[in-house]
C-alpha cells in the first residue's frame, strides 16, 4: 500500500499543495513552521478521519477559509482509488471516493493504513488514560474500520444516559425506568468495545514488548495490559455485558448523586510496565520515547501480520532519539513499502532512509 498522490487545498496553512509520491523513503525537510507536518497530517486524517495534534476538525481550516480539501490516490495491490475528503465549518464533512459520494464519511476507512509516530506519541506513556484509549480505538479502526461505527454507537450512548444522569441528580422525581434502557445500550455497545480492546491488547502485547527490546536493549522489560474499570474481563461478548449490567446496578447511588457515568470503556486504561514498575512516573526520558516507539512499531508490526502494509509516517521524530534508537528505527522504516518522514534538517536522517527528498519552503514543496 502506498500513496501516489496528495493534493490539499486549504488545509492548515497550505492554499494549495500538490505532491507526486512513490514507493520508499519520501523526506520532507524544512524549517519549523514551513508546514511540512501539516501534509504528512492530511494523509494521516485520510486513514483516520482525524488528527493525530487536534481533537476537532475546525484547526484543519485555513484562517479565512470556509472548507479544506484533501485528495490522495492510493495504490494497493495495483488498485487506485481516489478519495476525496472536504472538511467544513461547522457542517457535516463530505466524502467521496474515484470523484462518487458516499452515504457516510467513515465509508472511506480502510482504503489507506497509516502508522503515524510523532512528538506528541510521548503522551502515550506520560499523558492521561483517554491518550492511550484514543490509541487503542484507533487500532482497532485500522484493522477493522467497523469499529468506527462501534465507537459512535457507545459515544453516542454515553452522551445520553450522562445527560439522563444529571437530570436525574436534579430532579427527585425522574422515571429511573428510561436510566435501565440506557443501561442496556450501554453495556451492549461496550461490551463489544471492550471485547475488542482486550482481543488488541492481547494480539500487540508480545509486538511492543520485542519492538521496545530492540530500540531499548539496556531497559527493562516493557509490558502493557488492559485495566478495566470492572476488574478481570471475561473473553466473551455476552460475558462483558452481564458483568457491566451488575456493575451499573452495583454504582447506580453513586452515579445519580454524582451525575457522571462511572461505569464502561471510557473509564478504563492501557497499563504500560517497565519490569514492575509503571512507565508513568518511573520511566526516563529516553525509556519513555522508546516505549511510545514501540507502541507504534508493535501496531506496525501486528498490521503486518493481519496481511495490511501500512504506510508509515515519522513525523519529526529523529531529531528526539539518540543515534542508537535512530538507527534501530531506521531498520524497520527501510523495510516498510512506503515511509513517509518529516526533518528540519537533512542530516537528522539515517542514510538507509535516503529516499526522495522535498523541500518544503515559503508555502511551497518541490522535489530535490
């Protein structure tokens, strides 16, 4: 899989830019501030229909714009689809794919893979759970773009039965019949989020673990592990679901004096561990950005496994390891059909990764 083509126009602070891609390294270099992330971010919302720096679509704008437009042709197995994303203000966004629209944006998930590695990964190991929720779901979407719906569904039910909950805080009369409802869906759409979750963390576990050891031959062990907020999970769907039904019934006091949803995905965690210590806290600089490392290189490498070569893309990151874990990163990179990476400067680059280089200058990109 890789790109052959983006074109974006008003996105971030490009008017218009258009870049004829290939198979290999592609180096995008230039200064801080010339825009270079902004491009590697557009390919990325194309696999993701999100950003991995902002958590709304509106930054995407151009100042003084009223839409952004990406366009990226991706080639898989000698097939090219075109898709088409227009991101608007305040509007829904529209998708189409080789110039025909679809019924739904998320529709274009799947056509392009991406692993994304960037500065703001070290949130993974030293940021707050819903950083390293985010992670997982994001996995999950990539290897299988229904869980996009699966998402939807059990963010749009927590919305609801939280909304439900502070009516109910303030208000001694309420009907607690229309709370069970919502309980019902809740554990339904979460039962088979967390089912997903779990099966993740499980397949990738051993991927992070060798992915770390190789960046990070001198640290201890890394492990991750999936913390509910319910305790030890069963495997089974229908199991999950029993159990987030008698923990809702066990908290539902509580949730109605506090007004929150205390219950469900959305609480939960992905434990990282050096040795037996957690990486929060006790982790150094360098063992942190290794363990984010492997975090993207074990989803790299489970993807791989699945049967999908994802397009890698290191956005800005040579600069932030030292030579050891640069050159380690760079084996696996020159092995990737298509990588995609970011520089200030040339040299930060290891030299098996001496692809097609870019400048990105003055609002411009041009081959070198």
């Amino acid at each position: 899989m890789h790109v052959r083509h983006l074109q974006v126009s008003d996105f971030r602070s490009w008017k218009l830019a258009d870049l004829e891609l290939e198979p290999g390294a592609s180096v995008l270099v230039g200064r801080n501030g010339q825009g270079k992330t902004n491009l590697v971010e557009a390919i990325g919302y194309v696999a993701t229909l999100a950003s991995h720096r902002v958590s709304s679509d509106a930054p995407l704008i151009r100042h003084g714009a009223q839409r952004a437009v990406v366009r990226a042709a991706v080639v898989n197995d000698d097939r090219e689809l075109l898709v088409e994303l227009e991101i608007t203000a305040g509007k829904s966004n529209r998708a189409r794919i080789n110039r025909g629209p679809v019924p739904r944006t998320r529709d274009v998930l799947g056509i392009l893979r991406t692993v994304l590695f960037a500065p703001e990964d070290l949130s993974l190991v030293r940021g707050d759970p819903s950083d390293r929720r985010r992670f997982l779901d994001e996995m999950l979407v990539l290897r299988a773009p229904r869980y996009a719906g699966v998402r939807s569904d059990y963010d749009r039910v927590l919305r609801q039965r939280s909304a439900l909950l502070k009516t109910v805080k303030h208000s001694r009369s309420a009907d607690l019949s229309t709370l069970d409802v919502w309980d019902g869906h809740l554990a339904q759409h979460g039962a088979e989020l967390l089912a997903a979750r779990v099966k993740l963390v499980r397949d990738m576990a051993d991927h992070v673990t060798s992915a770390y050891a190789e960046v990070a031959p001198e640290s201890r062990p890394a492990l991750i592990s999936y913390r509910s907020s319910v305790g030890d999970l069963p495997e089974d769907r229908e199991s999950i679901e029993d159990l987030l039904l008698a923990e809702l019934d066990r908290v539902r006091k509580q949730e109605i004096e506090r007004g929150v949803c205390l219950v469900g995905p959305h609480r939960d965690d992905l434990d990282l561990t050096l040795g037996e210590l957690p990486a929060k806290g006790y982790a150094s600089h360098g063992e942190s950005w290794s363990f984010a490392l492997a975090l993207r290189l074990g989803g790299y490498e489970l993807m791989r496994v699945d049967g999908i070569e994802p397009v890698l893309v290191l956005d800005d990151v040579f600069a932030e390891l030292d030579r050891g874990r640069r050159q380690q990163l760079a084996k696996v990179a020159a092995a990737a059909e298509q990588v995609l990476i970011t520089a200030a400067v040339a040299e930060d680059v290891p030299d098996e990764l001496s692809g097609a280089r870019f400048e990105v200058h003055g609002g411009e990109v041009r081959r070198v």
